[in-house]
C-alpha cells in the first residue's frame, strides 16, 4: 500500500463520530495512559505523553516528534522542553496542514530528511507498528539520534491484525516481546527499558471507548473485539544510543596524592554519564495541587556543585578539564528560568517552586571561576536585582525565595506555595553562599550589602561556633559557608575563631566522608588544617575512587506553620566525592 494511499484512510478512521467526540478536538489521538486515574480520554492522552517525556533528558535541544497526527504531543513538548527546537514529522499532508503553524512537516518515519545525528530525542506516540518495517525506523532512528540521544516511545504488539486490518498493522511487524527487545538491540540501540502498559492504556483505553459507545451496538461491538483479540502488549519503551566517549588526558601532580586523583576519575565517569546518579528526583502529585508532571528532577544546584568542584581541580590538570566543565556551564546557563525574576529553580520545572537565592550563589560562584563574566551579566543581574531590591529585610538578610514585589500568575502561584508549604524567612547558609558570591563577583560594588549581611550572619552564630542550616543536614555545611565569608572580613575575626574551633573539635568524632570534607573546607578558609582527617578521608574511599552517598540537602515540609511533618532528604555519590576532592585541594600535599 502506497504512502498515500495509507494517510488516506487512516484519515477517514480519525475523523469517525465516536472517536471525534471521544477526543473532543484536543489534538491527540493515542490511547492515553489511565494508571494515574485520568477521568477522560484527553487528560489520560497528556499523562501517556508526560510519561513519555520523562524519559528524555531535560537538557535536550532537538526533538522529533515522529508521527505528530495533529500536533498535540509535539506541543506538549515544546512546553515541557522550552529551550528546545521539537519538530512534528508525519506521513500525511492532511494532519501536518491541521497541526499548522511552523515545525511540522510531511516525513516518511524510515527514510527521513534529517542529517545524522542531528537529534537528542526522538518521540513516537503509536506509530511505529504502522510502518512497512518497524526495523526501517529504528535503523533511521538510530542515524538520526546524536552520540547519547534516545528514542521514546509507545508501540503495540499484536497477535492477529484480523479485526483492523494489515493495511494498518504489516505483517512484518508481527513479533513478539523478546524479538522486539533485540531488534533494538541489533540495531545498535543500549539501556533498552520496556514496560508492560498493557493494562494502563491499552485495556482501559478500551474499557472508556466501550462507555463512550453505549448506544451504538456497531461501534461497542468493535471496540470489544479490539480489547480482546488482537493485541498482546502495549509498550513504553526507552532506548537510548551509545555515548561518544570522550578522549580526556588529566596530568595531576604526584605530590597532589591519590585521594584528588581517584576522586577526580570517579567524577570524570560520572561526568561521561551526565551525572545521572546526582539527580534529585521527587514526586509532586497532583492531587495535592501542583500543576506539573508528578516526577520532577532537579540536579542544577547539584551540578553547579560539581562543576566548582573540576573548576579547582582545573589548575592542577593543566586546563584539560576546561571542554569538561565548559559543557556543564553552557548546560546550567540553559536552565534559567524565565519568568519576571529569571534566576534558577532547585526543581527547574516546577512552577510552583521560585527561582532561589541558593542557585543563584551557585550559579554566580561557577561562571566567576570560568571566566563566565558575560554569563553573570545576562542572566545573573536580573534576579539579584529583584532579590537585593523586593527581598531584603532591615537587618542585612535576605529571602531564600526570589518573588517580586509585583509580578504575574506565575509569581502569584509561587508566594501562595510560599506561604503553603516552602516557608519563608532568611536562611543563614543561603545568605553566606550569596554574600560570597558577591564578593567574589564584585566586592567593592556590593561592599554595603555584603557588611551588613555579615553582621547578620555573625548575629546567629550558635554558641558552641556553628552555623545552622535550613536546607542542609547537620551544621557543617552552613559553618562552612559561613566561614568561608567572614573569613574575607577583618570585623568578623572573633565569629571566625569560635568557628574554626568547632571544627577542629568536630573532626576527632565526625564518622562520615562528607562531613569531614566540609569541616576541612571550613578550617581552610579560616586559615588552618587538620591534614590527619585526610587519612580519615583516605579510609572511607572506595575501589571506584568514590565515596558514600551521606545526607547533605534536607527539605522540611510545613515550615510555614512550625509543624514539621516529613523531611525529604537528598544525598549523593558524586556530591560527596565533589567536595571530598575540593577539601583535599584545599589541603594540599597528603602525602
């Protein structure tokens, strides 16, 4: 059957009575996903598409959408995706036309237009198991993907094509569930993860359109031959090409020692995997309000971390990290939001969560270490602005949050969640990293606020000479910070010494890798060393060079009404190796 010939009549199934009105001229035309309780056909249409895109890293700048239909999920896309170019391929000139507007084009899915590796992600929603040869797509879709891209999809296995027909199901595309494992696997695809949805969509797809066709005996009796006699799994699948692995020579100094150079080889494997074990992943479900996809990732707070961390390492490897870490700011500067503050988001895609004073710091420290100064001008002056003019209190602190005084919708929905759940007020930890950051940036620009800020921060110091922390388990992340300022202060030399000697105690009972890298990184700014926690440090490194994963961010929810009544807690491998290697840096020689 030619091209034609197939869009032709495929068109004349989409325009049926039952299945325009099932699907209400949202655009869609899948069989949704119904396990997270959607109550319609359009809304378990935008969950199947939610699940699919999660799948696809956010950090993707090129999408195709292969068999597009009327353009609904390539429009989810690019919502879900901003920063993105999504393009719509289809067969047929009549869906392309009713999709409309730019990005759409008329494409055979197996002999495509595109250049290779020319895409991160390919998405297709139903579709493959209509073409003459699923293989011919994956072939294709395995040339077009870039090194790293993957391929996402929903596809049906069928059994028997009687009831619809082999104009729409080709026998060639009659396989079972493990020969589809390895013709992806042939076809050079790796980290192959399928998922039985048989039950989610399929079986609940047609359970809804047996509702919508009550009354209409000819259309009901269709519907329950579909459900029980042809198909034999609906899948989501994720496939994903190998990564061209780069060629890095580091040159580290002997008398740097073996705890820098295992540590900064397990960072560089973690770096070739995007730092996948550094995502922070939460739920944020609907039925408690929130608006978004239910998983939301976070990792920009956790790899402007990491990325400081290579920055020092930097110097000791004759600038051979420089492409390394080149690529995470690039990356990180893509994240920025772009609602009325700008500024970045612990959660990026989570509109109810503010751009914060934490990421900014953050942010503003890494573009200062890579000579990033454009970077700070364009996307860095807009939120500190805000931060500095609409959230700063008398007193020289400041707000976590950056909402301004005035703002929209967006804006509006984050003072309300403020308020809710996050909780405001000023957190010493985040007023430490900020002031800092704007020392390093500018301290002659920013002399006034960075005083009186450090007056603040000196004013809640603990007896014992910590700092404590909101955000953060235990106190030596927030001392670290803490110290890491005042320590550039001539007026804070008293705060400075309590400091330091709470350290220096804390280290002869402190029992986990990260906390003993955070107190050495505290002495080091207030001018001195404990190098016998490096030997500590040394026994708690693995055969991979890196180290445990400890608790180090902490969420508190119910802030805002003083009952505390779940803690999220975030902890990392590569997190707590990043600051292991910038305590032993610090440090020096170790042996």
């Amino acid at each position: 059957m030619s091209s034609l010939e197939f869009a032709s009549r495929y068109d004349g199934i989409m325009r049926q009575p039952l299945l325009q009105a099932v699907y209400e001229g949202s655009g869609f035309f899948n069989t949704g996903w119904w396990g997270g309780g959607a109550r319609d056909q359009v809304t378990a249409c935008a969950a199947l598409v939610d699940r699919l895109a999660d799948a696809i890293p956010r950090d993707v700048t090129r999408i195709v959408d292969i068999g597009c239909g009327f353009g609904a999920t390539t429009r989810m896309l690019r919502r879900r995706f901003p920063r993105a170019k999504v393009v719509g391929a289809n067969i047929s000139l009549g869906q392309v036309a009713r999709a409309g507007g730019n990005g759409f084009t008329v494409m055979d899915a197996a002999r495509t237009a595109l250049a290779s590796s020319s895409a991160e992600a390919i998405v297709s929603v139903e579709a493959a198991f209509h073409f003459d040869r699923r293989q011919d797509f994956f072939t294709e879709a395995r040339r077009v993907l870039a090194p790293g891209g993957v391929l996402v999809l929903s596809d049906i296995l069928f059994d028997d094509v009687a009831a619809i027909g082999e104009w729409m199901v080709p026998p060639a595309n009659l396989i079972g569930l493990d020969a589809y494992r390895e013709l992806l696997r042939q076809t050079g695809f790796v980290d192959v993860v399928i998922e039985d949805a048989t039950s989610d969509c399929w079986l609940a797809y047609c359970a809804s359109l047996g509702r919508a066709a009550r009354g209409r005996e000819t259309d009901r009796s269709i519907v329950e031959r579909l459900a029980h006699s042809c198909v034999s799994h609906y899948l989501l699948v994720r496939a994903r090409v190998p990564e061209a692995k780069p060629v890095v020579r580091v040159r580290v100094p002997a008398a740097r020692g073996t705890l820098v150079t295992r540590s900064l080889v397990f960072l560089l494997h973690e770096w070739a995997r995007r730092f996948a074990e550094a995502e922070h992943v939460m739920p944020f479900p609907k039925e408690q309000g929130f608006r978004g996809t239910e998983l939301q990732n976070g990792d920009v707070f956790a790899r402007a971390v990491i990325a400081c961390a290579l920055a020092d390492a930097n110097e000791a490897c004759a600038g051979s990290l420089t492409p390394l870490i080149a690529r995470d700011v690039n990356l990180l500067a893509a994240r920025v939001r772009h609602g009325v503050a700008g500024g970045w988001s612990y959660f990026p895609d989570l509109i109810e969560l503010p751009p914060d004073a934490d990421d900014l710091a953050q942010l503003m420290l890494l573009f200062a270490k890579c000579g990033r100064r454009d970077l700070i001008a364009t996307l860095c002056e807009r939120p500190l602005a805000v931060l500095l003019r609409d959230c700063a209190h008398d007193d020289g602190s400041f707000e976590t949050w950056i909402v301004p005084a005035e703002g929209g919708e967006e804006e509006a929905l984050q003072r309300d969640w403020i308020a809710r759940a996050w909780g405001g007020g000023p957190d010493p930890e985040v007023v430490a990293n900020l002031l800092f950051a704007l020392h390093t940036v500018d301290a002659e620009r920013f002399a006034d606020t960075i005083a009186r800020g450090a007056a603040w921060l000196r004013s809640v110091q603990e007896s014992d000479g910590s700092w404590p922390s909101s955000w953060y388990h235990g106190p030596y992340y927030g001392t670290y910070v803490a110290l890491r300022l005042l320590a550039t202060r001539n007026d804070a030399r008293h705060a400075v010494r309590r400091g330091a000697r709470f350290l220096s105690r804390a280290l002869d009972t402190i029992s986990d890798p990260l906390s003993a890298a955070l107190a050495i990184l505290g002495l080091h700014a207030a001018g001195t060393t404990k190098k016998r926690a490096l030997a500590f440090l040394r026994t708690c490194q693995h055969g991979d060079g890196g180290f445990d994963a400890v608790p180090w961010i902490r969420m508190p929810l119910g802030r805002p009404t003083g009952h505390i009544h779940q803690v999220i807690t975030y902890a990392s491998r590569t997190i707590t190796t990043a600051f292991v290697l910038q305590a032993a840096l610090a440090a020096g020689t170790e042996e």
